[in-house]
C-alpha cells in the first residue's frame, strides 16, 4: 500500500494546475518529459494510455511522435489539471482525453500497447493495484513506462525547500515533498511491485538531470504554489506570499540571487505485461 496521504495531498485545483505548468515543469518535470516520450516512441505504439498525465507535459512531447493512424488516451485523476493540459495541446483527433482513477480505469482488457506515467505512481493509494490496472488495460507483452523520483537528498532544490520549511514551520513541517514526490525511490520494492502485479523483464535506469530556475523566487513559486505543497502551507495558516519569499531567500542564500542550477535525479522504469 502506498504511504497514506492527507486531504490536502491530494488535490491539484483552484491555481495550482497553472502554476504548475509555467513554473513546475520548466524545472524539474520538461527535461524528464521529453526522456520519457522518446522512450514511449521507440517502441512505436499504435495505442497509447497516459495515467496522471498532470497539464500535459508527456502529452506535448510524445503526440506529435506517434504514428498519424496512432490512438492516444490521456488521463488524470484531477480535471482541472486534465483541463489545463486540453488547453495547451494542439487540435489533434488522435488524442482522446478523459478523467480517470489510475485504480480502476474505464478502459477494456488488453487495449494498449502501451501505458505511460510520468511521475504519477507515487500517488497511487495502493501500487501494486495501480500496477495490476495498468497490466491488465495492457496487451500481452505491451510495456508499462514510468518515472519516480529518487530519495529527496539526491533533488537538491526540493532538499533545500524543506530545509526552509522545516525552519519556517519548526513544530509542524508540510510533509507533502516527502511523503509523495520523493517517497518511492526504493528501487527493489518498485521491482517487487511490479513483478507482484504480474510484470516481467523490470528495467530500471537512475536518470541524473540539472534543473535550472531564471531566479530562487521562480524556484520557490513552483514548489510553494504550483504543488499541493501550497495546500498544506494555507492549511497552517501561514501567509502564501511570506512563505514563497522565505523560501526563496533561502535558495538565494545558497545557490546565489541570479539564475540557479542545481542536481536533480531520478528513475525511469520499464516492465513488459
């Protein structure tokens, strides 16, 4: 079972879709985006499913390298965020889009050649199910594409928000980065997981990337106000505004008050159904 999550962990609404999209993904999300596409594509699906797509980020990058006869079903849990990825893609017949549980999607047996997640499995209630699901929407020796974030050390600009976090919040901290984008890196129990669920051939690769930011305040709005990270901090009553400027003071002081770039890692994971 995947770690319990707390009401505001969950909920990708109201800004934070927007936010996400313009300053999340140019940091950490774009560069993996596009690694997990050309992978998707070299295996040249005729039918594709995208579970938590997010605001599109994969969905940009591998639709226009699918075939032109190529059937691409994208799907999220949240429907702002499948909203705002709608309204960033191009006019293309081939997509279908749909709100969807990853645990029980509305998709028939064997439908896909493949099923593709970025960084989306942390989020499952129970993995091993989610895997299940994802298999059994599979065709027989389809594959199963995702990535995880390693360990939040090896991510030193979500590092360095909690260190501020941790500071600004001493006796309750947000948990948010932690407990779910940097919660399933143990690369063992991703392959027990899997093979559980009835995977097989589980390849894993550690993928070490740079991520870069304009400015610490374009760092610190992406972690603070475009992740249910800004959930937890209004939960405690703290000033949104104050918090992002902590935050990004507390990047400046280590990474400088210009342009920053920092280390970023993580793990792309491939299994054949």
């Amino acid at each position: 079972m995947g770690v319990p999550m707390s009401e505001e962990n969950k909920v990708f609404t109201g800004s934070i879709p927007e936010n996400y999209d313009r300053y999340m993904v140019p940091l950490i999300f774009g560069t993996y985006a596009a690694d997990l596409a050309l992978r998707a594509a070299s295996f040249s699906p005729r039918s594709v499913l995208e579970v938590a797509a997010g605001t599109g980020a994969v969905t940009r990058e591998l639709a226009p390298r699918l075939s032109s006869d190529a059937n691409y079903v994208v799907t999220d849990l949240s429907q702002a965020m499948l909203d705002y990825a709608m309204s960033r893609q191009p006019t293309d017949g081939r997509i279908q889009w749909m709100q969807a549980d990853a645990m029980a999607l509305p998709c028939r047996d064997a439908a896909f050649d493949l099923v593709c997640c970025q960084f989306g499995v942390m989020f499952f209630p129970d993995r091993t199910a989610g895997y299940r699901e994802a298999k059994r929407v599979l065709k027989p020796g389809g594959r199963f594409l995702f990535n995880v974030w390693d360990r939040v050390e090896e991510n030193v600009f979500a590092n360095d928000v909690l260190d501020a976090l941790s500071q600004i919040f001493p006796d309750n901290p947000p948990r948010f980065i932690t407990q779910i984008p940097h919660g399933y890196f143990d690369t063992a129990l991703i392959q027990r997981e899997l093979e559980s669920a009835g995977f097989s051939s589980v390849a894993i690769e550690k993928k070490t990337e740079e991520s870069r930011a304009p400015s610490p305040l374009i760092a610190a709005l992406a972690y603070s106000q475009g992740t249910p990270l800004r959930n937890e901090i209004e939960a405690r009553g703290a000033n949104l505004a104050d918090v992002t400027d902590r935050i990004s003071a507390h990047l400046a002081q280590k990474h400088g008050n210009a342009q920053i770039s920092a280390k970023i890692q993580a793990f792309v994971v491939s299994a054949v159904a």
